[in-house]
C-alpha cells in the first residue's frame, strides 16, 4: 500500500477541479517555457545541442521538486507539497477552460475571437481556418491532450510512487519539463536541435496513449457515444497524423462523436459525412472527463491495494 502517494494524488486532482491552473507568474511550467527560452540560444544548433538542453532542463526541475519533497518530515506536509507539485504537472480543468471560449465564440459568431483564442490549444496558423476547421481543432486538442495534459503525468507519477513519493513526483515533473520542451522545440523547423526533446516525448507518451485506449472506449460507452464509429475510426485512421501517439485518441474521438477531424493540408481523420461543431467540442470534453475519472480511480486503486 502507498497511502501517502494515493493521499497525494486525491489531492492533487481536488487542486486541479476545485481551483484549475495556478497563476502564471508562479506557474512551474510557465519557468520551464522561460528557461528553455533563455538556453535555446545558447546551444549548439544541433543533436548535441538538444541533448544538453533537455538534460538541463529536465534536471533543473525535476531534482527540486525531489529534494524539496525529501527535505520535508512531517508526513502531512510532505503530502500537501507533493499534491500541489504533481497538480502543476497535469491539466484536466484546463481542457474545458482553454476550449469552452472557443465554442463560445463560434455560438456568437465571432470567428475572429475564435480563432484568436484558437493558438492557446493548438499551434497551427488560424487565420484562414473556417468554422468546421476550427471546431475540428479544438475538438482534436481536447482529445490529444487527455494524453499528454492529464494521464501521461499521473501514470508516470502512479508508476514511480511505488518506489516512493518523491521519485513519483519528480518523474511527473520531468514528464511535464519534456512535454513543454517538445512543445517548444519538437518542430521539423529545429531539425536535429529539436529531435531529442521530440522522441523522448514520443516515447514518454507511446504506452500512455495505448493504455488509454479502453478508458476512452468505455467513456463511450457510457456517454452514449459511438463505440463502433470509435472502433472503426481508430482501426482505420489512427496512423494518419505523423505523431505516433496522437492519432490514438484523435481517431478514438472522431469515430465516437461520428464527424470528421481535419488539419488542412495534413489528415482528415473519421470517415463520416457531418463536420465537426460547436457542440462536438463539450460532446468531447465529456468523453475525456469520464475517461479520465475511470482511470484516476483505476490509478489509486493501484497505489492503495499494490
């Protein structure tokens, strides 16, 4: 059994629902984004370059959150630190704070605030996107990001957690100091520079995104999606994005919600007839946040009973 790290990880979800993101100027992931802003130029334009920074990086977060949760004795407090160190690593509230504005604007029609509001989920150029396009888009964030926003964290806290709370923190610290990298520097336009962050976070993510494979098919199940559009979709297009992981849940959500997901010039994934829209995006954040729950329960049942 591992209470503490179980303790921790009720509590940080509880941080997460109850309060969402913490302010920027104190959040770990917004100083992540700076100091890799700041050692970028710095570096070697190359593979060795990008070694050093991720190592950097991943260490000058990761080794803090370790020693500042070792340093603390008194066991409450030791939770109460960990909980909020593991909340700053995931965003469930997030994915409905960061998506809900751009289905709002849609409803209004103001598809110029829609898509001024669209590169805070995904990074694709707005401009031109229509209202379909950018329905798809926040519809393919909502489900890319139940990956690497809320269950790649706590798997990876879950996972090392066994052998104690601080190690479980600092993996989950370390997974979010690579995604940001990757999000930062993972593009073809970085070449090599970039192509370490980029595979590792590809690896990090390969078994997360496949063992949520069934809780994102049970969610439809559930919330009375369709589970043979889900099946079908994620059998026959989950591959198309160049991403390994991506497609996973991408294709899961466009057979589930029957309309098709489409990055212009890239993929359409989801073989049906209806475009994605407005209502499709809140149609899948419910499919992610049960989801989500079935499997942070499955989580702390494994650190209570294992």
């Amino acid at each position: 059994m591992h209470i503490e790290a179980g303790a921790t990880l009720v509590g940080a979800v509880l941080i997460d629902r109850i309060l969402g993101e913490p302010p920027d100027r104190v959040h770990p992931t917004v100083y992540m984004g700076k100091v890799v802003s700041m050692l970028k130029p710095l570096m070697p334009c190359n593979a060795l370059g990008g070694v050093l920074l991720l190592l950097i990086v991943t260490l000058v977060f990761s080794l803090p959150a370790y020693l500042m949760i070792t340093s603390l004795s008194w066991i409450s407090l030791k939770v109460a630190v960990a909980a909020i160190l593991l909340k700053t690593t995931f965003s469930w509230r997030a994915l409905s704070e960061y998506t809900l504005p751009v289905k709002r604007a849609l409803e209004s029609g103001d598809i110029e605030g829609a898509r001024e509001l669209l590169p805070y989920i995904v990074s694709r150029d707005p401009s031109q996107l229509n209202y379909e396009e950018i329905s798809s888009a926040a519809v393919e964030s909502i489900a890319e990001n139940s990956i690497d926003a809320v269950a790649a964290p706590l798997l990876y806290f879950t996972i090392f957690s066994f052998f104690d709370l601080e190690l479980g923190v600092a993996a989950a610290v370390l997974y979010r100091a690579v995604n940001t990298l990757d999000a930062m520097v993972g593009y073809p336009k970085y070449a090599s520079f970039g192509m370490p962050s980029a595979k590792l976070d590809d690896l990090l993510n390969f078994p997360v995104a496949r063992l949520f494979i069934p809780f994102l098919l049970l969610s439809t199940c559930l919330t009375r999606a369709s589970l043979r559009g889900a099946l079908e979709s994620f059998l026959r297009d989950r591959k198309k994005p160049t991403s390994p992981n991506a497609g996973i849940a991408m294709s899961i959500m466009a057979g589930a919600l029957r309309v098709r997901l489409k990055k212009p010039g890239h993929y359409t994934i989801g073989d049906f007839h209806s475009s994605a829209s407005t209502k499709e995006i809140e149609r899948a954040l419910m499919i992610v946040d049960v989801a989500s729950l079935l499997y942070i329960i499955i989580l702390l049942f494994a650190l209570l009973y294992f």
